[in-house]
C-alpha cells in the first residue's frame, strides 16, 4: 500500500502545494489487499484528489492503513467542510454534486470509488473528521 499512496501523493503533491496544504502519510502502511496495482492508484487517487478540492487552503489532508477487527482500513481525512449525512448516499451516483459547491469537477470521483470498491468486495465509509463540529471528511475503505 505505502507504493501507491507514494506514486499517488507524488502526482497530487502540485496541486495540494498550490493551496498550501499538508498532505502526509501516517501509521503503519504496508499492508495488502486483493486488487490490483490499477486499481488501487485510482481508488486512492480519487479520494486524494477530492481532498485536496474540497480542502480549503492551508489545510491537512491524512493518509493512513490500518488493521481493524481482521479487516484492512485505508483512510483519507481532510479538513475542508464534509459531507452532510443526507447527502452521503448521493455522492456516489455519477455526475452529483453537493449544491453550493463552486469547485470545479465532473461529480464522478466518488463514484469510481464506489465501483471499484464494489468490483474488489470492498466497503465504503464516509464520516465525519470532526463530529463535533461536523466539519472534514474520513473516507475509510474497508478490505
């Protein structure tokens, strides 16, 4: 795993650099899971560069892989406003975008996401970063 979030960051890191945001990689990362090199790199590059979309300038944005409960969790945590709950499940169709965005994109980042991790047996989870405050967004596939 830590390959493709290297190659990916390697390619992202202009565009987060440009609204000075602190991309990084944390926690154990060398884990494997049953897909493709391919597939991966587009999985994690999508996530990564909605991130760095949504992410305001001079924020974070979290790489990390984990083990939970026998299941291995790749995460990608961000600091830009999150997803409102009602609007979770939508944000996988193709070509939907949350109202109120001025971002410029095709609204097929998650979905791709979700079809690949359909195709692998994978899971998709969106949280919020910050409960609380419910603000950021935690992507967490889970393998």
């Amino acid at each position: 795993m830590r390959s493709v979030f290297l190659y990916v960051c390697e390619d992202l890191i202009p565009l987060a650099d440009a609204k000075n945001i602190d991309l990084g990689m944390v926690g154990e990362l060398d884990y494997t899971v049953l897909a493709t090199e391919l597939e991966m790199r587009t999985l994690v590059r999508n996530l990564v560069d909605n991130a760095i979309r949504y992410t305001p300038a001079g924020g974070k944005i979290d790489l990390s892989v984990r083990l939970v409960q026998g299941k291995v969790e790749l995460t990608v945590t961000d600091t830009g406003p999150g997803i409102a709950e009602k609007e979770r499940l939508r944000v996988f169709d193709p070509f939907y975008r949350v109202l109120g965005n001025n971002e410029v994109g095709s609204g097929l980042g998650l979905s791709i996401v979700q079809a690949i991790a359909l195709r692998i047996k994978a899971q998709v989870r969106l949280e919020y970063a910050n409960p609380i405050e419910k603000t950021g967004l935690r992507v967490v596939v889970s393998f």
